[in-house]
C-alpha cells in the first residue's frame, strides 16, 4: 500500500510541475502528442507515405509538409489526406494537426469530401482516382521492400 502511495505522489508532483512549467494547454498537448506517436508513428507508415508523395511529385518534404498549400503541393496533399484517412484509417485531426501541422482541420476535411463525391463517369475524377490507385500501390510497393 506505501508503494502505491508514493506512486501516487511522485505522479502528482510531475503533474504539478508539468502544468506549472508548460500551462495547462501546453502540457495537454505535449501528452497527446506522447500518446499519437506511440499509436501512429511508430510503424514508420506515415512517412512512407511522405516520401513516396514527395519523390513522385518532386516536392521538398518540408514545404510539402509545412509550407503554403498553392498548385502542385494542394494537389499532393489531397492525396495524401486521401492515403492516410483511408487506408491508414488515421483521424482527421491528427492528420491536419500532428502530419501537417495545420491549426485548423478544414482542407483536409475538404479533400475526402472530394474523394467521397467522385464519379467515374467523369474524365477529370476518373484522373484523381488513378493517379491515387498509382500512389497507393508505390507505397505498398516500398513498404515490401524494407
């Protein structure tokens, strides 16, 4: 039982120290973000899927990650947003915030609507599709290859 206790305490103590040197938000999210590495990142899938936009596309991963989302690098990432929420079934929040560092969650919630209203009937959507079955099977692909 002594055990416990002091658990209890030197639990406390850090909990105490934690919200006093990085506030009560800041320490919130520093945890969340302990805990989305353990679940997400650890298998490394998520930057597979990076690379293999960024190689394709001939991107810098760090504009393609954290840059202005004009031209080449929206239409990446739609694809990405697309690969990670789909196939990776990863949270849309994580995706924008923890991926891309995005404050606000929107564009990608713009772009699986996109993917959700696709017709094959249509030349253009037809385009998006394949270049994404292209996308995904280059991940796979690397994926094996490891």
């Amino acid at each position: 039982m002594q055990a416990i206790d002091k658990q209890l305490e030197v639990f406390i103590r850090n909990l105490q120290n934690g919200i006093r040197k990085y506030g009560l938000e800041g320490f919130n999210q520093s945890i969340e973000s302990i805990l989305d590495e353990n679940i997400y990142v650890r298998d490394g899938r998520i930057d597979i899927v990076i690379d293999v936009i960024c190689n394709h596309y001939n991107l810098n991963k760090r504009e393609f990650l954290s840059g202005r989302g004009k031209g080449k690098i929206s239409e990446a990432r739609k694809y990405a947003y697309c690969i990670l929420y789909n196939e990776y079934k990863l949270p849309i929040r994580y995706i924008a915030s923890r991926i891309f560092r995005q404050k606000w969650h929107t564009s990608v919630s713009i772009a699986l609507s996109y993917y959700r209203s696709l017709n094959k009937d249509l030349k253009m959507d037809r385009e998006f599709m394949d270049e994404l079955d292209k996308l995904i099977e280059l991940i796979k692909n690397k994926q094996y290859d490891k």
